[in-house]
C-alpha cells in the first residue's frame, strides 16, 4: 500500500502544474542538524504506539496466528510521557540554526534535487545537465526551474513535500545547446521468415547550464498568500 | 544520326561490393571468419542489431535495480532497511526516486542519514 502511495506521488509529480490562484499544500520544512536532532512529522505519541504494536506482534499479511500464542502472551505496557514540548523547542532551535547560516550566507555550496523534463537531476553551480526533450525556450534563454524536491547544504537539508516554496528557493539554468541526438537505429528481424526492417531516429535534445542554486528567503518566514509569487496576472 | 534499337533489358543485377561493405563496416571488430565472409557476418550483425534495441530497456531495468541495491545498503548502513525508508517516504509525501536516493546516499551521507 505504501509502494502504491509511493507511486501514486510520483506519477503525480510529473504531471503537476503550479497555478496561481489556488493556494499551494501546507509545505512542512523538515529541518536537519548534523546532531541527533531529527524532527518528526507526526507527533511522538503515535510513533510509540506504532512501537508497541511492532513489538507485540510481527503482523505480516500472510501470517496465521496461533491461539494459544495469542493468549499466553501478556501485551507489554510501557508509559511514555509527553515529549510535545520538547520537540517543539528542538524545533525552534534548529530552525533558528538554520536560519542564522541563511542570513550570515555561511552555508557554502547549495545543491538541489530538480524534478525536469520527467527525470529528477541533483544539481548545483556551474553543473551541465542534458535534457532529452524538446521545449520551447532558446539558446541563451535563462530558465527557472519551478519543482525543487530537496536543497541541501554542508550542514542542512530541505526537503520539500512534495515540492520546495518556490520563494524560498532559487534555480536558474541557461541553455547552452539545442540539437538532435545522433542517429541511433531501431533493427526488427524475424528470424527464418524474411522479415526485418531499419528505422532510424534521433531526438532533440539540450544542454543547461545551472547558473545558481540559492537560497531566498528564511526557512519559516511564509508569506500570507502562496503561490502567488513570482507570477504575471 | 544513327539511333539504335531500344534494348528492353532489365537493368543488370546490382553491384554486391557495396550491400556487403555496409555490413563489414559494421562487423569489423568481430572475430575471425565473421568479419570477412558475408553469409556468417550477417548473421551475427542482425543479431547485435537486435540486442541494441532490447538492451535499451535492459539498461534502465538494470539501473533500477542497482539504485535499489544501493539505497538498500546505505539504509542497512544506518540500520534501517529499504522498505522502512519507502514507506516513511510515501507517508511524509517526499517524493524522490530511486535515482536520486541512490545519488545522495553515496554522495550526501549526511542528508541520506537524516531521511
């Protein structure tokens, strides 16, 4: 079920189309720390919960359960306080961590993952990517690319879910080259019954050059009306 | 002037010189008796031309398959396992495949470490 979810999300991805006037998905910014700090989405009490039950009973689809092991077994109770609190300080810390390096722009080298042409491409300054598609900007044209999945520094990571707030983060790429691919050769035989045929193609195809790969904006600064920014009306 | 009679002749048969020299080009890396004689040759090419055209969706099953591998080994690295962090993954609607996953864990340990 959760391949499925897992795919469902994909497919989903490539055929998203960022529209101004509805207002993107609530994006939750999982922040990360080179410490033990690893926030969680969902809050801690459920992921004990799911603790105990795993503990409990090794629950696969195809498992049949014998009775007298169901009964003889005591179910394990544990009491674990509520820790709400303190991962939202953790939070905050690491978040104001996050945002200090932003604003003093020590974090150095930004990479990110893009979502482009149907294929993700992890990236940074100055990388040459190829594209196998044809698009309609020119040589020399400056592109934007909108799906950013993951930015990621020396010291942290955002990952977006799914995609990145297009006011926070920055990637521009100039096309460099736009041409045909050489000419590769589609040969179908039938053996033994005369039958075969030459096909010949070549797709377009072109070369970006990622000018930068930058931060824009504080990690939870949102601004009161998303996915607005940046657009024509 | 002097005009002959029309000769209804078919045209004579094509030159095999250069249908052969299309496939020598081709063929000329091969081994022994099946890069000179056209009847082996043959054989061999239509066969490498076949392969051609299957491997290109071999290519991007094997590749598949190899990320998996080494998204699996990064995971058991950190002492989880490759179904946990796709489920996570699906549950926390990140939605980065197997390409990239492999990237960042042999290159950004740290940020594969925080997934």
């Amino acid at each position: 079920m959760a391949a499925l979810m897992f795919r469902n999300v994909l497919s989903k991805l490539s055929q998203l189309q960022i529209s101004p006037i509805k207002s993107l998905r609530t994006n939750g910014i999982n922040c990360t720390s080179p410490a033990t700090y690893v926030l969680q989405a969902q809050a801690i009490e459920k992921c004990a919960i799911r603790m105990l039950r795993s503990a409990a009973s090794n629950n696969f689809e195809g498992a049949k359960f014998n009775a007298s092991q169901q009964t003889s077994v005591q179910p394990q109770q544990e009491v674990l306080e509520n820790q709400h609190d303190l991962e939202i300080a953790i939070t905050k810390e690491t978040i104001e961590k996050v945002n200090s390096q932003i604003k003093s722009n020590s974090h150095g080298r930004l990479f990110a993952v893009i979502h482009f042409a149907g294929k993700q491409r992890r990236v940074t300054d100055g990388d040459l990517i190829m594209i196998e598609a044809a698009h309609p900007a020119n040589v020399g044209d400056v592109i934007r690319a909108e799906k950013v999945l993951l930015l990621g520094s020396r010291d942290f990571t955002l990952l977006g879910r799914p995609l990145l707030r297009p006011d926070l983060v920055r990637v521009e790429a100039t096309v460099v080259e736009k041409s045909l691919t050489h000419t590769k050769t589609v040969f179908r035989n039938r053996r033994r019954k005369n039958t075969r045929s030459f096909n010949f193609f070549r797709n377009h195809f072109s070369i970006l050059r990622i000018n930068c790969v930058r931060l824009e904006g504080l990690v939870d600064q949102r601004p009161e009306i998303e996915g607005v920014h940046g657009r024509i009306f | 002037m002097l005009i002959t009679r029309v000769v209804c002749n078919r045209a004579t048969k094509p030159d095999n010189f250069w249908k052969r020299r299309r496939v020598f080009k081709l063929t000329a890396h091969y081994y022994g008796r099946k890069r000179n004689c056209y009847s082996i040759a043959i054989k061999y090419l239509h066969r490498a031309l076949a392969y051609v055209r299957k491997s290109r969706q071999l290519k991007k099953r094997d590749a598949i398959e190899l990320w998996q591998q080494r998204i699996s080994a990064g995971c058991r690295e950190l002492g989880s396992s490759y179904e946990v962090l796709v489920r996570g993954m699906a549950r926390c609607q990140i939605a980065l495949d197997k390409k990239t996953l492999a990237n960042l864990a042999i290159w950004e340990p740290r940020t594969f470490s925080s997934h």
